[in-house]
C-alpha cells in the first residue's frame, strides 16, 4: 500500500488530501479557510513564498496597488473596469481607474475627493466603495464586485414585467433616499449604473463620471460618456451645477420609461436636439408604447418626470412610498395629472411652438392629450371608469375639435396664431353644447378658465370658472377636492384683479375648508395659507400676513424640511413683507439666510434660488444699496437664461428688475435696453394684455418720459390704461396709477387740460379704493393741485388741499409730502390775493421741503424742488 | 480497496461523515438518551482517523489500532465515561484524546473482551483504506500527541471539504468543483484562469468569482465544522487558532 499522497508545490509537503486529484492541498486550503475567517491576511501566512506569477492576461497592468488584475469588465471614455482580487484579504473586487492621458493633478485630486464622499454611503442595495488611491501611474478605487451584470442588460436581454420593476427601482429609490439624506447626488443615473446582484439591485458609480468633468455642458460630456437621455430637463440648461436629488429622480423616472416601454421617452434624438425636446415637447404616453402598464404606475412615471424639479415627488423617499403603495395595491399619492394642467402644459408649448411649428406637433400633442386624459378620467375610480371614460372623450373631442383642430392643416396658412385666438373660437362654440351633460361641461370650462387666468383675461376666465363651480359643486359636493380647485382658482382671479376684499374673505374661507378636509399640515393647505398671506400683503394687513406667514412657514419647515422648494418660497414671501414693514435690515437678514438655503439644497441655478436672488436685490435696492442689488441681478439673470431660459418668467423676472435698477442708478441706456428685451419677450411668450407685460410696459413708458420721448411713453401707457380698464375696472390701483401716469406725461407735453382729466381720475379711484389718508391717495391730491395750479385754478387747488390737509397731517405728519402740499395751499393763496398768508405758507414749508429733499425719491427730486422753486419765487414777486 | 476514499460521496459513510451533530447536543442530553447516543455516534464516525493515527503512533499495528479505535468508540457510547467530570469537556477534541488515554491505562486489563467489543462493528473498517489515509497524513517525526493535533486539524477540514463538495453536487455544479477545487489552496495564475474559463466556457472574471465563493463557503463549512466541536461557540476563534497552528507545524 503506496503513500497516495502527492507533494503541494506550496508547502512542499504532502497534499493530506483524500481527493489527491486537482492539485488540491488539503493543509494551504485549510489554512487559508482559516485565515479567512479569522481575518488574518492571507498571503504571509503561508510556508513557503509564492514566486510573483501575473495572472493579467497579456495587455492588462499585471498590478495595481495591492490588487492582482484578472480581467477587464469595461471601458468608458473615462475610466476602465478590471475585475481584480486583494490577496491580502483574499478578496474580489471591480477596480475602477481613472483612464490614462497625461496625469491631471487638480482632476485626479477633485477624484479622489469625490470618492471619500461616496465611500461613506453604506447601504444594502449601494456598491460599497473600499479602498482608493494612486499607484503604478493609475488613480483607482476599489468596490464591490457584482457579477449579475446591470439592469441595462437585464433590459436588453429579458425586460422585467411592471411589478418587478416597480421593486426592484423602489430599493433603488430608498438608497438613493438614503445618499441624499447624506447629502450625496448620484449625478449619473442610468441602467448599466444599477448592477444586479441576483434579483438585488446594487447603485455604483456614485457621483464620479459627472464629477470628472470640470462643470460646463453635460449634454456633451453625457455623449461622451454614454448617452444624455436620463439627465433632467435644468441639468441639460443649467450644466453640472443644476444637478440635484430631484434630478436623480428625473433619471429614475427616466429608467421607469424605458423598462415599461422599451425606450428613453426622447429615444432617437441627438444630444443637440434633446434641449429643445425637454422644454417643449412631452414624452410619448407610456400606454401607447405599452398598454399592459399599470395605469398607477405610469402616473408615478409621470411624476417624476415632471419638467419642473419642483412637480416631482419631493424626495426619494415619497417615490419609494409610492411603488410600495402600488406594489402593495393601495391608492397610490401621485395624482395624474388634471386636465386643467395638461392643458396649461399645452398652453405653454403652445406660446412658443404655436407660431412657428407645423401641424404636425399639434397632431402629436392632441394624440398626447388624448391618452393620457383617457388614463386619467378611468383611474380616479375604476369604478366609474367607463362612465367617466364617456365624459373624458367628450371632454377630449371637444378640445380636438373645437380648439387644437383649429391650428391643423387648413390653419396652416395662419402660423401667428394665438392661443387666446384659439381659446375665444373654443368658448364661442361650447354655447348649449353640453346641457345634460355636466360632467362633461365642468372640466371643459375649468380648462378654459385656466387657459384664460394664464394669459391674464380675467373677466372671460372668471364667468367659465363660475359656471365649472357650480357643476363641480351640484356632481362632486362643495368641498370635493376638484371643487376646491376651481373655486380656488377663482379667488385667486380676485387676487390678480386687486379686489382684495373680496379675496381675503375667499381665500380665508378656502384656507379654513382646506384646513378642516385636509389637515392644517397637508401642502394644499399650506398652500391657501400663503395664497391668503399674500392678499394680506397687497391689502397693507402686514401684521396679519406676517404672523400667518411665521405660522406656515413654521409647519412646512417641520413637514417638508427647511429646504423645500415651498419653504424657501415661503421664506421669500416673508422677505418682502418685512420689508414692506419698514424691517429691512431684518428682510436683508432673512432673505440672506434663505437664499443660503436655496443654493445648499437646490443649487445656484433651481429656479427658486434664481426668485430668491431677485427678491433679495429688491431688498438691497429698497435700502439703496444697488451695489449690492445688481451683483444678484446679474448672477439671476446668467442663471436663469442658462438654467431656465431666456424665456422662463424666473429670469425675465431678474431682467426686469436688473433694469429697473439700472433705472434709478440713471443708466438709462442700459435700462432702456433690458427692459426693452423684456417687453419684447413677454410680449410674446405672455399676451400683450397680461399683467406682467402690461407692468413692464410701465416701467418702459417711465424710462421714455425720464429720456423725453414723451410720444412713446403718452402712446404706451394709453394702451396699458386701456386693457387695465378693461380688465381691472376703473377703481383699480394700478389702473389708478397708470392713469396718473398718464397725466404726468401729458403735462409734460403740455397738454395741461387733458392731464388734469387724468390726474382728477385717479385721484377719485385712489379715494374710493384705498381711502384719504393713504399715501397715493394724497399724491394724487399734491398731483391735481399742482395741475390746477398750473391752469390758474387757484381756487379748486385751494378748496382741495384744504380739505386734503387734515388726513396728511394725519397720515405723514411733518414730511416732505405734507410740507410741500402747503406749499402749494400757500401759492394758490397768492394768486388768490392773500399774499402775506400765502407767502409765509410757500417760505416756511419750501424750506421744510428744501431741508428733507434726501428723502426725495431721486427720480422725482429735481421736478419737485423747481415746483417749489417756482412758488417760492412767485410768492417773492407778489410782494 | 484503494479509490474507495477518492469518491467519498459514494461510500457507505456518507451523510454521516459530517460533523452534522453538536458536541454541545451531547453534552446537554441525558444519558440514557437515544438522541445521545446518535449523535455521539455521528461525531466518533467521522473523527476516527486522528484517533486510528494516535494508536498507529504509538506502535500498534494496523489490525490493532483498528480493533482498539472500535473498542474505545464502544467503551464511549456505552460507559458512564462521559458523564463524569472533565475540565476538558468543552472541547471534543481535548476530550476525546483525555477519553483515549483514560481508555489505553485500562486496557491491558481488560484487552481481551474490549477488543472483541462485543462483536459489535461501529466502525465499518471493510469500507475504509484507513491504512491509507493515516500514510497520507503521516509525518513521522511527530510524537503521537502532535500527530493527533495535526491529524484533527485535517479532519476538520476534510470533512468541511466532503460537504462542500456535496453541496455544490446538490446544485449541479460537480464539474465547476472538480476544475476548480485546487484553488482552494492556491491562487489561480494567468495560464490557469484562461484554461479553466475555456473548460468551463466562461470568462476570466466569471471563474475568478466562481473561485471567489467557492473560498468563502468554504471558509464558512470549516467554522461550522469547529463550531460543531465546541460546547461554548464562543470558543470558536480560538479553536480555529489552535487548528491553524496545528496545520503550519
């Protein structure tokens, strides 16, 4: 009986093994099962030295650091993957190295910084990250090897059905929840970055391949690296810096598609073309691409795939939530769209693509709304889906036919088209259309009435809303979710048409209904509560509007965090009441702290660090620090037309501002060419008549009176006084004020009588509207008398300031405005033969307005002092 | 009779060569127990080899150390042996040697009728090349005591490796194991990955894995197999140090 035992080239000694076959060593594999588990390093254990042997295949490093390369995994235009094994811990791992090129210090250090960010992440469903250095010439990191490959290949080769998707991405959504609580951006999600460990998904590549690009235009660096299609509409705008956790949830829902349909929703389009696709177009319905979709699960597609960060869910967590609500088969939170906002979509694509584009888009979109309305009417209760299934493409027909048909084919003549065009042929033939069949009718006329609110008719949108309410009310009950809506949406006219009591008392009803159906904490609640804060504002019941303020802001701190998007907006709100107070180094604090907010949690370029940055500047330029104010300007308006477009109303906002500023420092070219671009453009995106344009035109009619183009300036403010008499009434304030503007520039061309038409108007609006004692209310009274004065009405001027008098001493005791007002009390006595009375009236208060002059707005102080200046030396030549 | 011990999945000690059963189970169950006893016969089963080496050791003849290994297991299931006292207790290897020396003092007094045991056959010897096994594992400069250590040592692992293979058998990968087995001692270099991922049809990074885990569930049986001798499983660590400097001397 011969020994069977052969000799372990390892240990040199016999192999112990009873399988004396395949070279196996039972002592070197018992050790090393050992070692393994007592942790020691594998490697030094053993007897004898092993002999450096490659296992690289030829082209391969044979080594890098401490790990033996096996194999490579992949190769990107930024790094290559090796498979390689630690020997010390006996370990496999998937070794990640920068690719080679000429060694870039800043970008290998930027690397390396980056990866001791992402190696904190330790989460299940994450590939953790071990170990990363530099060495042989390579800058690496080491992590988890996974073998199952990735979802793109999973996608490829054996596409998973909804529900395992819908798992699978809701893991994927919690360790994303979980990096981002720990303040880590995955910046590059897409399928070959989800990596499957069996059913498990596993995230890699955290946050590396969007790092190693020094900022600038990821769109470009995506075509590089792979593909643009799952990056966010404002991280393709705004570059690196727009990336954000709702952008990683952009991807996600990205993914979502793309598993349920097969394809990306811009599948097929150049990184050149996707830009414009993002802003304008919407993604293909996923239930045309395919139907077996649940229909939940394609409005928690939709959700996240919202254009605007701030439409999407609000965090990972709610996405993950949501799949667990549809995978348990409960009521998921995302509500589809409504149509109210398919429409406004349509509304907004509509403004820039209606003119130029060709039928063919509009055939595309009514497609769009066609599905998705379908799917939106069955899902709110299976129930009644094939009833309101009925209604839905009534509803549908109606719009097709009678408003998105008109810009077909034979329309195509006409490529200047107008949505508000569209809209009146729509709302002349609804008619008796829909008698008996209300269902129908409410959503058609909440369309309409949306449509119209958004391009500023009022008086139209108003008498739709109305007739939608009282259907919504007799079909889904007074405080039906849907009813709320349209009722909301009518104070909210009442807001926007300054008839602010009446606002105040809907709004205060709405935030109280709202209250008591949902809950003081739930965001529609929140919501009305700022709507109602607002309307405080603008009625000057500044106390009232900052303590609701506090109060909301408290809650959504608490609900949402301190650095949500509603929050900070919120907080912006805030701002401006303080400063209206009077508060502003307090306004200028706060204001401070919420844009750091902003730019720490959304980043410099989200759309609401952009409203904050434009916020704060007005409070600088409320404290005359324009030093200050136009840095911000200018960063908003870079941001905005980077970020959010030329076009967005965030930086036409910023532009507008920068120019009015521009307009007070007296840079009046610079202004005249700003403001002038944003005439320009909110005429066009907006309609002539909407409230901003029409404010802009002010602004613009105001810079052409102070640079004495007083043609221009009379023509623009007629056409504004006219639409704001048409759509605010004549008592309104800012109908009141482009009146008295209107008269200012009349008198400076010297048409005195027709100016004192005007003034004496808006004196009676001011009066009615907001009362005797208020500010504007006694500076149309100072208006008409200086008028009259002018026009040897020495009496009427008389009788007027006289019973003017008591509310300014009253209202602005001591002041300039006063002091001047007796002035002109005391000229038109002079010319009224009480010369000594007058004479010292005029003396005493041109001194007092002379010795305040620094409180003078600086646009006004020299026209004032050569008035007082007239008086005073008229007074001295009556004598 | 020699291949018999190459293929141990088809020997008629399978399913009870694995230490499947617990020390502690034995230590904890009454005596008079049939639980006890079976699995104080699983554990005897498959820890005869350090025993049959000791005796060879200590200049029995093959014959003998056979008859003595089947008279002590005996002498264990049947006696009060185990229920009396022993510092030694908590560990079956540091017991069963103590067990075998208290047996020898006492055998020359009752040889003849242990040997015979009784004519019971607990170990089946006919299917064993037990001769075989202790030459392999042999190493002729150590004492009888350290020629036990070492011998456990390699039990340990021998039995961790029989249920390895076992279950990788169970999940249809026989043929993965038998390419890949002799790299549970060594590290594949860079002829062997490429022959092995050719005989396999796979690739390099694949075979480094299947390599991977083989290692780890195989480190895993080994723990599994010392914890099973142990009363305290705290005890584990160090167990698995002694082993280790059992294999390395």
């Amino acid at each position: 009986m011969s020994p069977a035992a052969s000799t372990c080239p390892r240990c040199r000694r016999s192999t112990h093994s009873p399988f004396g076959v395949g070279g196996l060593c039972l002592r070197c594999a018992g050790v090393r099962a050992l070692a393994i588990d007592l942790e020691d390093s594998v490697e030094p254990s053993l007897d004898v030295p092993v002999p450096e042997v490659s296992a690289a295949p030829a082209g391969l490093p044979a080594r890098i650091g401490p790990y033996e390369v096996i194999d490579e995994l992949g190769r990107g235009g930024m790094a290559r993957v090796f498979c390689a094994r630690q020997p010390r811990l006996d370990r496999l791992v998937a070794l990640k190295v920068l690719a080679g090129g000429p060694a870039n210090e800043a970008l290998e250090q930027r690397f390396l910084r980056e990866i001791q960010t992402v190696a904190r992440l330790r989460h299940p469903h994450i590939v953790a990250i071990h170990d990363s250095g530099r060495a042989d010439g390579y800058v690496y990191f080491a992590m988890d090897y996974i073998e199952g490959g990735d979802l793109a290949h999973r996608l490829r080769e054996q596409p998973p059905a909804p529900r395992e998707i819908a798992a699978l991405l809701e893991k994927t959504a919690r360790a994303l929840a979980y990096a981002h609580a720990e303040g880590v951006i995955h910046r590059d999600l897409k399928p070959s970055n989800i990596l499957l460990d069996g059913e498990e998904p596993r995230l890699a590549d955290f946050g590396l391949a969007a790092q190693i690009e020094a900022g600038g235009d990821l769109t470009m660096v995506s075509a590089i690296i792979g593909t643009p299609h799952y990056l966010a509409p404002e991280a393709v705008r705004g570059g690196s810096a727009a990336l954000s956790p709702a952008s990683d949830q952009y991807a996600l829902g990205v993914i979502l598609y793309e598993a349920l349909a097969g394809r990306t929703p811009f599948a097929g389009a150049s990184a050149a073309e996707l830009p414009a696709l993002l802003s304008h177009a919407e993604p293909p319905a996923l239930r045309l691409l395919a139907p077996a979709t649940p229909r939940d699960l394609e409005t928690i597609c939709l959700q996240c795939l919202e254009r605007e960060p701030t439409r999407r869910y609000r965090g990972m967590a709610e996405f993950a939530d949501d799949l667990a609500r549809f995978l348990a088969g409960v009521e998921i939170v995302a509500r589809p769209p409504g149509l109210g906002e398919r429409f406004r979509r349509f509304a907004r694509r509509h403004r820039t693509a209606l003119a130029a584009t060709s039928a063919a888009t509009l055939t595309l979109t009514a497609g769009i709304v066609t599905s998705t309305t379908l799917a939106v009417r069955a899902t709110r209760a299976e129930k009644r889906a094939a009833r309101e299934a009925a209604a839905a493409t009534a509803v549908v027909n109606f719009l097709q036919d009678d408003l998105l048909a008109q810009a077909g084919p034979e329309q195509q003549s006409d490529p200047d088209i107008r949505l508000r065009t569209v809209l009146d042929r729509a709302s002349r033939s609804i008619g008796q259309r829909f008698v008996g069949q209300p269902d129908v009718e409410a959503p058609i006329r909440e369309v309409l009435g949306v449509t119209y609110t958004s391009v500023g008719q009022y008086p139209v949108a108003r008498e739709h809303l109305e007739r939608a309410l009282v259907l919504a009310r007799q079909l889904y009950g007074p405080d039906d979710f849907r009813t709320l809506r349209i009722d909301n949406e009518l104070a909210s006219i009442l807001v926007y048409t300054r008839k602010l009591p009446e606002a105040e008392a809907a709004k205060h009803r709405l935030f109280q209904l709202h209250r008591d159906r949902f809950g003081p904490d739930h965001r529609a609640t929140l919501n009305t509560a700022s709507d109602l804060a607002a309307v405080y504002n603008y009625q000057g019941k500044l106390k009232e509007a900052e303590t609701l303020l506090r109060e909301t802001i408290a809650r959504e701190e608490r609900v949402f965090g301190p650095n949500d998007p509603s929050t900070v907006n919120s907080r912006s709100i805030l701002g401006v009441i303080l400063t209206r107070r009077g508060r502003l180094q307090e306004a200028a604090a706060f204001v401070e702290e919420t844009l750091r907010r902003a730019r720490a949690s959304l980043g410099d370029t989200h759309e609401t660090t952009i409203v904050t940055l434009t916020s704060l500047a007005g409070i600088y330029g409320r404290l005359d620090q324009y030093h200050l104010a136009i840095p911000l300007l200018d960063e908003a308006c870079q941001s905005g037309r980077k970020a959010l477009g030329p076009e967005h109303p965030a930086t036409l906002n910023a532009m507008n501002s920068l120019g009015v500023v521009y307009f007070r420092e007296r840079r009046l070219d610079e202004a005249a060419a700003l403001l002038g671009q944003v005439l320009e453009t909110r005429r066009r995106t907006l309609e002539p008549d909407h409230p901003q344009t029409l404010n802009t035109s002010v602004t613009v009619a105001g810079l052409a009176r102070e640079r004495g183009q007083l043609d221009e300036a009379i023509q623009l403010a007629t056409k504004v006084r006219e639409v704001r008499l048409r759509l605010l009434g004549p008592t309104n304030a800012d109908t009141a004020r482009i009146t008295d503007f209107l008269g200012h520039c009349l008198a400076d061309r010297g048409k005195l009588q027709e100016a004192l038409l005007r003034h004496v108007e808006a004196l009676a609006a001011r009066r009615e509207k907001l009362g005797p004692e208020h500010f504007e209310t006694l500076e149309s009274v100072r208006t008409v008398a200086a008028c009259r004065l002018q026009l040897g009405e020495a009496a009427a001027a008389e009788a007027l300031l006289r019973e003017a008098l008591p509310h300014a001493d009253q209202a602005q005791p001591g002041t300039w405005q006063t002091a001047l007002a007796r002035c002109q009390l005391g000229a038109a006595l002079v010319r009224l033969g009480r010369a000594p009375e007058g004479r010292i009236l005029v003396q005493e208060n041109a001194a007092l307005v002379r010795k305040n002059q620094e409180k003078i707005p600086a646009l006004g102080r020299a026209r004032i002092l050569r008035e007082v200046g007239a008086y005073a030396a008229e007074a001295e030549s009556a004598r | 009779m020699s291949g018999s011990a190459a293929t141990p999945t088809s020997g008629p000690q399978e399913g009870t060569a694995f230490a499947s059963t617990q020390w502690s189970l034995v230590l904890e169950t009454r005596s008079d127990s049939a639980n006890r006893r079976t699995a104080l016969e699983g554990l005897c089963r498959a820890y005869w080899l350090p025993i049959y080496g000791y005796l060879r050791r200590r200049g029995h003849a093959p014959p003998d150390a056979e008859d003595l290994t089947q008279g002590f297991f005996l002498y264990l299931l049947e006696g009060d042996f185990l229920d009396r006292p022993d510092p030694a207790k908590g560990r079956f290897r540091g017991y069963l040697i103590g067990a075998l020396k208290h047996f020898l003092a006492g055998e020359s007094r009752h040889a003849s009728a242990q040997k015979r045991g009784g004519g019971a056959q607990f170990i089946d010897w006919a299917s064993l090349d037990a001769e075989r096994e202790f030459l392999a594992q042999d190493q002729s400069q150590q004492d009888p005591s350290a020629a036990y250590e070492t011998s456990w040592a390699l039990t340990v692992m021998s039995n961790a490796l029989r249920r390895l293979e076992a279950e990788q058998a169970a999940a249809g990968r026989a043929r993965q194991f038998g390419v890949l087995k002799g790299y549970l001692s060594t590290t594949p270099t860079r002829g062997e990955y490429d022959d092995a991922a050719l005989a396999l049809g796979t690739t390099r990074a694949t075979v480094a894995v299947w390599i991977f885990r083989l290692n780890r569930r195989y480190a895993e049986l080994v723990r599994l197999e010392v914890a099973a001798s142990l009363q305290d499983p705290a005890e584990v660590k160090n167990e698995m140090r002694h082993l280790l400097q059992a294999l390395r001397g």
